[in-house]
C-alpha cells in the first residue's frame, strides 16, 4: 500500500482527507482505529486518551480538524495506517475509501472544484472538457481500471469538432476560457442542423464512500465481485457470494466463517427469523439483491420435468414412474441419491425453506419429541439420524415410540416445524440414499451411531471413548474420572451409568448434615458423577479454568480463589477426606462469582449452575426434603 500511495502527491492525500473526514469520524467502533493510529505514532498519547474518554463523534472529528489544521504533515502516515490489510479486514468503510482514492485520476480535485490555474504558458480546462475526456472509452480517455456505466460517447465532425476541442482548452493573456455550457453544446453536435438539448457537465465522483455514492448499486462493481461489505444491527461482515449460492457458511466476521442466520443471531436480530431483511449492504436488504438478481439462493427448489406444451401435458395426464436407482459397474462408497417423486402442486413454491438450513431440526411423533440430524440421515430403516434423550433412532424405529399414533409411516407421521418429512424430502432438504448405497450411514458395521459424534463435556468431535450403556461419547480427559481406553473386548460405562447400574442401594432419608460427614472414598463415584454433570451443563465453561488467568484482577476482589479443573485434581489425588470438604470447594466456585458478578450475565449463570449441583446432590445421596 505503501508503494501505491507514493504517487499520490500530499496535496491530493490532503483533499482526500478532507472529504473524508466525516464519513471517518462517523465509523463505528473505533478503538482498533485510534489505538492503530497511536502505537504507529500519528497521534499523541494525550489526544488519543481525550478522544478514548469522550467516546463521541464530535470528539474523533475535532481530532481530525486538529491534524489537518496544525499537523498536515501527518495525513500521508495517516492513510498508510489505515490502509493496511488488517484495518481494512475490520472496517470494511476503509475498502471503499482505499480503492476510491487509488482509481482518482491526477488532477481530479481540480475538475471537482471547478478551478484553474491560468496564466501566460499555461492551457486551463473547462469543466466542459474535463467531462468530455471522462466520458471517452478509448485509451486516452480512460480515467481509471473502472467503467462507469453506459458512458455517453459524443459524436464529433471531423475538422470543426476537431477545432472546437482545440480551441476550448486553450487560455492565456488575452484569449477567453469557453464557459460550461459552450463547451457541452459543441460536444453535442452530430452534425449540421442538428442540437440535441445540452446536457449539464457531469463532474463525477471518486468517492465509493460518501453519501451520494450510498445510494448507487455497489454490488455491481467489479471490486465486489467476489464478497460484498454487509451489516446486520451494529455487526460488520463480509459476503461471499459463491458460498451463499452453495449453501456454505459465507459471512466472514473477524476471521470465522458463519450462516447468514448465524450472523443474525450474533447481531441480536435472531427474532425477526428473516435473515434476507435483516442484513443490510449499502442500506438495502439482501432480499432487493435477491430480486435484481444480483445473489442467488442454494438450489432447494424441485426439479420440475413438464413443460407448458402439449407434451408436457400429455406427460402429467399418463401415472407417474417411480425413480428406480441405476445399475452401475463401478463400486462406491459414496452416498446414492434417490430422486424423489414429483408432483404438479406449486403450491409450496414460495415458501421461505431457511428454517429447515440448520444440520439439526426438531422432531416429532405424536408425543415423543427428538432432534434430527441431516448429516446421519439416509433413509426410513438406514441412518439412526433422530437422537431422543435415551438412544439414536432410525426414523422407522422413531415411529414405534408412540403406540397410540395409527399412522406409521414415517414419511407422513414424523413432523419438522409442522411439515412432514416427505416435503423435506421433496425439497431436497434431506436426500434418500439408494437400496444400493455403501456409505457408513447405510452400512454400519461398526456399531458408531449408537453414540453421538461430539463429546458431551466440550461439544468437539476426534478421538471419543463410547459408552456401552447410553449414546453419550467424551474426550478421556473430558470424563470425570479421567477415562481409560477399554480392552478390545471389554466395555466402558460412563459415570452417569455407574450410578444406575450400581450394585449397592443408595441410602436414602439421610440428612445432609450426615452425608457432609461421609468418608469421600466410600462416596467417591456419587462425587464424580455431581462434577461430570456440572461439566455436561450448558454454561460451565468459564468456570472451568483458573479464573486468576482469564479475569483481570481477579484477586483484588477474591480471597480464595476456586475452579472446576482445580476439583477434579484435588478429587482425583484423594485431597479430599470427607464429603464436605468437596462440597465446600464446590460452593466456594458459586459464592465467589456471586461476589464478583451480583445480577449480571455471568452471576445468573453461575446462580444457574449452582441449582443444578444441588438438585443432583439431594437426588443422588437420597437427602430427604
């Protein structure tokens, strides 16, 4: 960026910043900016904390004011810190502002103005003829790698015309400058007795960024070929318009990749459930992109075979032929797709499909409710693709769970936010794999999708050890105990199993104060199943680690700091004697976030938590009420 902006002279940098001053002071979330701008030494320590402290819009253009008033020499450091890559990744404004001021012709703050230096020797250009070379599309013309589109191409005579644009640029002692309008009815003419009506001389504008270029369609431009800078509430992303139309994650914010629902739920707009209405690029929701033309959605929609010709109708009137599989030589362990029936309802056609583009969906059978997951689905009796709190399930063995349903099918009976399987499949939302299919949902010879395909503890897939008794799998360090790799024979049983299967009764009608008193090492499997299960809660995340390495200052307001990872040493080592010695570190955990967080976010959570330890810890040793 460096070497590019060095052909810009430090006057035309100065009137960039100018214009700009604004639009710049007016960016959201400026921090990363300004703290840029102070570690590379473009403005003082003191005028940052001063701008940092106001936190207003006002402030950051007095601070421009004040650079190109009293510190001019600063502007050329100014725009080589912000152009480069990473703060133009941030702010997406900075783009615009970038590729603007590196496709403005030399010269251009001159015909912008309307100004010229004349003098002996020297030749001013109308404003008229400044806008007759911007509108040629030859060589000499050319203003920049961009075309403006449908530029107007004047017509001129072959030796008057010639004469007149001579004669309109040349101005010294005692000759006359030919005004605007002289200038652009010359340019008019296509012949003799012929004028059309003279049009205003347009000045153009080199600003992507500015206020009237808001309102032009910048995803015509051939910079956004590829991605287009979109906002959703106060987030900023960028979107790549392949991955849309494929269906991929394809709004990269801060380096991640996500959904353009996701996006929305990470803006806080996830209620409004109208992703093309609630992300905006230049001030116009993606569904008026939509409608131009200008994205294109994933192809969810049917395949149609029948024409509006007497064939196809002729085709509609004779019964429909079901999609048989083909036959083929070569073997593949590649999912088959089976082509679904089509009918002539176009009823459905309109219809917003983006509830149905999450991997998991909500299902049900009469009463019995489970969660489907489309990568594991195949067909009726091959993919166990729906999980219901105690095993995975085919969607045919997902029917039988609800005798007093007459209706088994499961194409028809099994619901997904009030529509049957059968028009997802119609959809394509989900694909029936062929008889002939080999893939490892069809043929599970290893027995893998009885458990889940992440960890229980810290939702990541890889290496999982599985249970033989439930669907849960864990990570061995994610188990509590730490887990051991089973014998090729042999099984595995998670702690919350162990506390079913148990041989010895648990003691019930005992007060808390006598179970505080227990030796740990007699209820030593009780103890680890109450850690496992605030490990397997929603929100345990952040009180997992040492809170003195996340939390700035911790120990200024904490005497005696406690953590989830800290219990599971001291539980494994045998640090701990009786009972209440382990419950004490496990409260100490809540009493310190209550002290550190009172009633915000992270306070409720851990009050949350906590109510969940000690209903499991009253149900688990038989404490009475």
């Amino acid at each position: 960026m460096e070497n590019r902006l060095q052909f810009k002279t430090d006057d035309e940098l100065r009137q960039f910043f100018r214009l700009k001053k604004v639009e710049i002071a007016s960016i959201r979330d400026p921090f990363k900016l300004l703290t840029q701008l102070r570690d590379s030494d473009v403005i003082p320590e003191e005028k940052y904390q001063e701008v940092c402290g106001r936190k207003k819009q006002k402030a950051r253009y007095s601070l421009l004011e004040w650079m190109e008033k009293e510190k001019p020499q600063l502007i050329r450091p100014f725009w080589e810190c912000v152009f480069q890559d990473h703060m133009i990744q941030s702010y997406p404004a900075l783009k615009l502002m970038r590729d603007s001021l590196l496709e403005r012709p030399i010269g251009a703050e001159n015909d912008r103005a309307g100004s010229s230096r004349t003098g002996p020797g020297s030749t001013a250009q109308s404003p008229g003829t400044s806008a007759q070379n911007r509108g040629r599309t030859g060589p000499e013309g050319r203003t920049g790698p961009r075309k403006r589109p449908k530029p107007a191409k004047p017509t001129y005579g072959p030796i008057g015309a010639e004469n007149d644009r001579a004669g309109s640029s040349r101005t010294g002692p005692g000759s006359t400058a030919q005004s605007p309008g002289t200038s652009a009815q010359n340019r008019g003419r296509t012949g003799p007795g012929k004028r059309p009506k003279p049009a205003k001389p347009t000045y153009g504008s080199f600003s992507q960024g500015g206020s009237k270029e808001d309102k032009q369609p910048i995803w015509t431009f051939p910079i956004y070929r590829t991605s287009l800078p979109v906002t959703c509430g106060e987030k900023q992303g960028s979107l790549h318009r392949e991955k849309l139309s494929k269906g991929e994650p394809c709004v990269s914010v801060e380096g991640r990749w996500f959904s353009p629902s996701e996006f929305e739920e990470l803006a806080g707009r996830g209620s409004s459930k109208n992703w093309k209405k609630s992300i905006y690029c230049n001030r116009t929701p993606l569904s008026k992109l939509f409608e131009g033309g200008h994205l294109t959605s994933p192809p969810l929609k049917r395949r149609k075979t029948g024409t509006a010709t007497g064939e196809g109708r002729a085709k509609s009137q004779t019964p429909p032929k079901r999609n048989l599989p083909e036959a083929s030589d070569e073997s593949t362990n590649s999912p088959i797709k089976f082509t679904p029936l089509e009918s002539d309802d176009d009823d459905d056609d309109e219809e917003d499909l983006s509830i149905f583009s999450p991997e998991t969906l909500q299902v049900s059978f009469g009463r019995v409710q489970g969660i489907l997951h489309k990568e594991r689905f195949a067909s009726g009796t091959c993919g166990k693709s729906i999980r219901t709190p105690e095993s995975w399930l085919t969607p045919h063995d997902f029917t039988r769970m609800d005798g007093r349903v007459a209706d088994k099918s499961w194409r028809k009976s099994i619901l997904c936010k009030g529509k049957p399987l059968n028009y997802l499949i119609k959809k394509e939302i989900l694909v029936i794999h062929s008889l002939l299919c080999k893939c490892h949902n069809c043929e599970d010879l290893t027995g893998w999708q009885d458990n889940d395909d992440e960890c229980t503890v810290c939702s990541h897939g890889g290496s999982l050890i599985c249970c033989d008794l439930c669907p849960l799998a864990f990570h061995a360090d994610c188990h509590v105990p730490t887990a051991e790799e089973p014998a090729s024979s042999g099984e595995w049983f998670c702690s919350f199993c162990k506390i079913e299967v148990q041989q010895t009764p648990r003691n019930r009608c005992q007060t808390k104060t006598d179970v505080l008193a227990l030796e740990i090492r007699t209820q030593l499997l009780e103890c680890q199943y109450l850690l496992l299960r605030l490990y397997s809660s929603k929100d345990s995340g952040i009180f997992c680690p040492n809170p003195c390495h996340t939390v700035e200052g911790y120990t200024d307001f904490i005497d005696m700091p406690m953590w989830l990872d800290k219990v599971k040493e001291k539980l494994a080592s045998d640090r701990y004697s009786t009972v209440g010695e382990f419950v004490r570190d496990v409260n100490l955990i809540f009493q310190n976030c209550a002290q550190l967080n009172k009633d915000n976010r992270y306070g409720k959570m851990g009050q949350k938590l906590h109510s969940v330890f000690e209903e499991n810890f009253k149900n688990v040793f038989g404490i009475e009420q």
